[in-house]
C-alpha cells in the first residue's frame, strides 16, 4: 500500500459509516457494558469494536490501525489500550477527561489506557484515525529500545507508562511538523497492509513517530516558556541536556529561577531519579553516540563526557549495558 492508496482507503465510505448517513448512530449505553468513573458512566469499549471494518487485526498483535467512524459522534468511553489520535484531515473536538481540544489536521492526541475520552462529529472531510497500542508493547519491546535515549526521552516514558494511576493524556501541537505525516502515514500503510519483515518496520516507524511528537512537544513548549517566562520540566531537562557537562544542580536552579530544594525533589517525583543520575544518564547517552559513530578511544569519549576516573566510568559502563564499552563498539557495528 502507497500513500496515495491509504487516501482513498481512508476515504472511502466503510460499511458502518453507510448507516451512520442514513439513519444515525445510536450512542445508547443499553448495547454495552458500562462504569461509572468521576459519577459519570462510561462504555466500556471492546478492541476492535468493528471487525469487519478491520479485516486484518490479529488479536494477538500489540498494534493496530483503526479509522474512527465519520457521519456521527463517539460516545464517552474507555479501553484497555494506549491509543494515539491522529487528525489526518479536518478536524474535529475530542473531550479527554472534562477537557475538551480542537484536533486539527496534523495534530495528534496520546491517550493512556482507561482514561474516558469522545470524539465530537465527524464529516465527510474529518479524517481521524487511531494507532491501538498494547500497554506490553510500551512496557517491554518499545520501552527497551527507547530507554536508552535522553533524559527528554525518559521524561515521555514515564509520561506514557504511569504504573500507579493510568489517568494521562498527552496533546501534541505538531500541525507544522513537517516529517510527521510521512512517518504517519507509512506506519498507517504497514498496519493496514503488512508486507515482509513487518514486525521490525513497525518498531522502527513507531519510533520516528515518537521522536517527531516529542520534537513537536519540546518545540511548543519552548515558545510557550519564552512567551510566559516560566519552567516546565521539560525545558529543565532540555537545558541539562545542553549543558551536562559544566551544569551543577545550583546553577540549573539559578538559571530558572527555583530553589534548590524544590528542583531536586522535582526530579525524584516526576521522574524517579535524583540529579546525578538525570546527569550520569546524560554523560552515558553522549557516550553511546560517539561509541556508535566515531573511533575515537574509550579514554577520550570517557573524559569527553565528563568522566576523569577511567576506571569509574568502565565500571558504571558495564552496570548500565552488561559489556564493556568496547564490546558495546563492537556489537553494534557486526550488526
């Protein structure tokens, strides 16, 4: 499947949405299992609710693509996925919780499992469709591969994989980002229509699309602390990234103006670290890209990142990887 193709798949009236045009949907709760969360019901959705719209999900997948049904509202509801909403025309207004936002096109919604969302109606030009994520796919596959990647990284997982309470969404303002809807796009073509080695094309276009969002994310919320002069956590861990060389836990407080105090007991709520390990994660994050991506020695990338005690840094290297820095070289490259 092309992207040409997915447009008119995506275009194309499905069986439901022919009922939907001519006689309505009926939005009643008698037809499905129901709860009630903050003394409101709510559906209690199955995953798919349509199977003959979505011939090719296999119960057993951890994701899958579903286009949301046009010519008619979604109730309020819940599921036991993680769910991404992405509008990839048009627009419409999705409630999230009792916070409603206007989704236009490009823009995207992360949902975490069992928070209750609906979606206003959608016209015949209003294409929205979802990415279905099993929580096991976040919690083990993808949450393996992308924790090795920055603190800013870290921060989105801990967003997306809240063990105490599932309760979060995400909004992504990411209508200018320009990579986006390919990336978008192929993933939406590889669920919809497999082709050979799937399973790792997937993974690896998961990955973009995330990195896109969280460019998207990082890059609003930089204009918005520009614009109100405030400090969110984001634009912290931004900055120890830039700076984790020479920054110390006084001078990032200073810089935002907060109090020591409060900007370490910020890092371990939020985030589950303390400051040196936001920095150790840092300084090994560098260390693994030069690793990858360069012959310099280990002694050089070691004090490149910071580390004066050699043996120290071999030490920590093989607490964090299981190998040696140079074994580490060395199997990503016979790869």
């Amino acid at each position: 499947m092309n992207h040409e193709e997915l447009d008119r798949v995506l275009r194309l009236v499905t069986k439901s949405e022919e009922i939907y045009q001519k006689i309505g949907r009926n939005n009643s709760f008698d037809f499905y299992d129901t709860c009630i969360i903050n003394e409101r019901e709510v559906i209690k959705a199955t995953i798919p609710q349509n199977l003959n719209d979505y011939p090719n999900h296999n119960e057993l997948q951890t994701m899958f693509m579903r286009k949301n049904s046009r010519f008619c509202t979604t109730p309020r509801h819940i599921h036991d996925w993680i769910e991404i909403n992405y509008m990839y025309d048009g627009s419409c207004i999705e409630t999230i919780g009792d916070t409603p936002f206007e989704l236009k096109k490009g823009q995207a919604i992360l949902i975490d499992k069992d928070m209750p969302h609906e979606i206003g109606y959608l016209g015949e030009n209003d294409i929205l469709y979802s990415i279905m994520i099993h929580p096991d796919y976040l919690n083990l596959s993808f949450f393996n591969r992308i924790s090795k990647g920055s603190v800013m990284t870290e921060f989105f997982v801990n967003a997306m994989n809240q063990e105490k309470e599932h309760n979060s969404f995400v909004f992504f303002r990411s209508e200018d980002n320009k990579k986006l809807p390919f990336y978008m796009a192929e993933l939406a073509c590889e669920l919809m229509d497999p082709s050979d080695y799937s399973s790792d094309i997937i993974d690896s276009l998961f990955t973009l699309v995330l990195y896109e969002l969280i460019d998207a994310y990082n890059l609003y919320n930089q204009e918005e602390d520009k614009s109100l002069n405030t400090s969110s956590l984001a634009s912290i861990l931004k900055y120890i990234e830039r700076n984790y060389k020479i920054c110390t836990l006084d001078s990032i407080a200073h810089h935002f103006g907060l109090n020591t105090s409060y900007l370490s007991t910020l890092f371990k709520t939020k985030l589950n670290m303390n400051y040196i390990d936001l920095i150790q994660k840092q300084r090994f994050h560098a260390a693994i890209i030069l690793l990858e991506n360069t012959d310099r020695s280990i002694a050089d990338i070691a004090h490149e990142v910071g580390y004066e005690n050699i043996n120290f840094f071999y030490r920590k290297f093989k607490e964090i990887y299981r190998c040696s820095p140079k074994e580490y070289r060395q199997n990503k490259r016979n790869r």
